[in-house]
C-alpha cells in the first residue's frame, strides 16, 4: 500500500509500505494493504512503519507525533500531522529537560486552561523521549 505522511514541514514519507500502527483515540491500529476505508484522528504517540513483510523489528521506521487525521482509501493511507519526528531529530537530553520543565508547569497550574496546556507538553516530551528510547535500544 501507499503511505504518505505530511506535516506542516513536508512530507516525512511517501513511499510502498507494509504495516503502519497508528496510535488513535481509541488506541492503536494496525494499517495493511486493502484496508477498508477508514477516517480517524490520530492522538499522541508513536507511528511505526514495517516496509515489507520481510523486515525485522530492527528495520521499523517510528515517527514521533502529536496529533493529527488519518485516511484510509484506494490502498493508501495519508496522514497529516503538525509535526512528525524521527529518531535522529529527537535531541534525547533536550527532551528530558522540556519534560522536567512541562512537569513543574503542571505542579504551578493555576487554572484548568494552564493544567491542560501543561500536560499537552508533558505528552508531547513523552512521546518524543519514548520514540529517543527506540532508537537507543535499536543501536
């Protein structure tokens, strides 16, 4: 099938893959070729994409990402997020800091608004720190 993923800084892929997991509102899913078609907002987390069938867990290819909408149609899956980050983007030290700093944003909220944009950060650092994580344990 045909993946393409679009973020706001350009196409991160566009190319033939095998599987991608997405991660949805209603948790992840698995997208292979002849998928029924499908339209689905993507949450926070982590995209995984295996190029053929015969590439080891070694060879998946992850993208960080915090939100966005997925179509399914024709045997082709775009996505389109704000950002989408792979491993070798992901400043891991970098990461760990904006987390401590999102987490002591969430400990001072004052207000509903000021909790809420404290834990969006604090989930976006997460995902960013897990994706870092997947790149250390492949090498």
């Amino acid at each position: 099938m045909r993946f393409v993923l679009v973020a706001i800084s350009g196409k991160k892929y566009d190319d033939e893959a095998y599987e991608v997991v997405l991660p949805t509102l209603d948790g992840q899913i698995g997208v292979l070729e002849h998928h029924m078609p499908l339209f689905s907002v993507i949450a926070p987390g982590v995209i995984a994409v295996r190029k053929t069938a015969r590439d080891p867990d070694s060879a998946i290819e992850y993208y960080a990402t915090y939100g966005g909408a997925i179509e399914v149609s024709d045997n082709t899956l775009k996505v389109l997020v704000d950002e989408a980050h792979r491993p070798e983007e992901i400043n891991e030290a970098e990461a760990r800091e904006a987390m401590e700093r999102a987490e002591k944003m969430k400990t001072e909220a004052k207000d509903q608004a000021s909790l809420e944009h404290a834990q969006t950060m604090v989930d976006r650092q997460a995902v960013r720190l897990q994706v870092a994580g997947l790149r250390r344990r492949r090498h």
